[in-house]
C-alpha cells in the first residue's frame, strides 16, 4: 500500500461514517509547501464510541493493527490511537480533538484538498499547520517542525493570515519560536 492510497482509505472511511476530521502534520505541511519523506498521516478527529465498530471494519485486522481499547481510551482522555498497515510500514496517527478553542477555530477553517485525481479530503488551513508546528517544535525542539514552518512560508507566503498567525502565537504564547522562524 502506498501512503496516498492509505490517506484515500481514511477520508472515505471517515467521510463514509461522518466523522469530522481534517489531516495535519507533515502531509499538510508537504500540501502547502515543501515536500519531504514521511511514514505517518496525521488527523485529528472527533470520534463517537459508537463509531469504532464500524472504524474497525474499515481497517480490518487481516490488513492494519488497531486496538480498540487503544481508541476508547483516546476518546477518553482526548489523546491519540494510531492505524498501522505493518505490510508496507506506514501509520496513521489519530488525534482525537480537544474541543478547545484552538481545534474549534481549526474546524472552523478547514480546506478541501486534493487526495486524489479525483477525490478530496479536509485538510487544516496552511496558518493552523503552521502554529501547531510551532507548538510541536516547543514541546519536542525537533528541527522538521521549523523546515516544514520555513516550507509553508517560502511556497504559500503570500496568501497567509498573518494576522491570524500573530493572534494564536500571542494566545499560546509562541512569540519566541514565531520570532526564531522570522529570522
């Protein structure tokens, strides 16, 4: 499997079960601006109890490993299960939605993105990926989160909010990292 044909399988799963979500992380970092290798596709997502059954046929365990105990206990604590396809290596990371301010505003603003040919999917907004890499780049100090950051600008620069990005850096304070990623 390949990781296009693993993203096509989790938007129509979750368009399928009505399940709001938008992808993140490296795919849409790579979606507004430089491409680089990556094994995992994030999404955060609101997921009902009642929907893992049905999540789970739609990565039976004869093809994917995902518990779900794993998946309840992410609901519970809004944290995150991952979907792994061990054939080809490749992991879905789910994050399941805190339902706070930030996320609301990050629904709110959710682009329709290409897939595939002839399929898309919701993706968050190149300014959300961008203050959510800050925020991983605070936690972690990984230097991917400022590339992928310096990516978005240099492709997408001009048709950013920096506006918005300046309120959620203020509100999360982030003004060192939005400084270092300015220089």
């Amino acid at each position: 499997m390949e990781q296009y044909e693993l993203l096509q399988k989790l938007v129509n799963c979750f368009e399928s079960l009505g399940i709001p979500y938008f992808i993140t992380g490296s795919i849409a970092s790579m979606a507004y601006g430089e491409p680089r290798l990556t094994n995992d596709i994030d999404v955060v997502a609101k997921i009902e109890p009642e929907q893992i059954t049905e999540l789970k046929r739609w990565f039976p365990e004869s093809e994917f490993y995902l518990d779900t105990e794993a998946v309840k206990e992410a609901l519970e604590h809004s944290s995150q299960f991952n979907i792994i396809h061990p054939a080809s290596g490749l992991k879905i990371d789910v994050i399941i939605s805190k339902n706070d301010d930030f996320d609301d505003s990050r629904f709110r603003r959710i682009r329709k993105l290409h897939t595939a040919e002839d399929s898309q999917g919701n993706f968050s907004s190149p300014e959300d990926v961008i203050i959510k890499k800050m925020d991983f780049y605070r936690q972690g100090g990984s230097e991917k989160h400022l590339r992928d950051i310096i990516g978005i600008i240099k492709i997408s620069g001009d048709s950013l909010n920096f506006n918005y990005i300046n309120q959620w850096v203020n509100r999360l304070n982030l003004q060192d990292i939005w400084q270092l990623v300015q220089k």
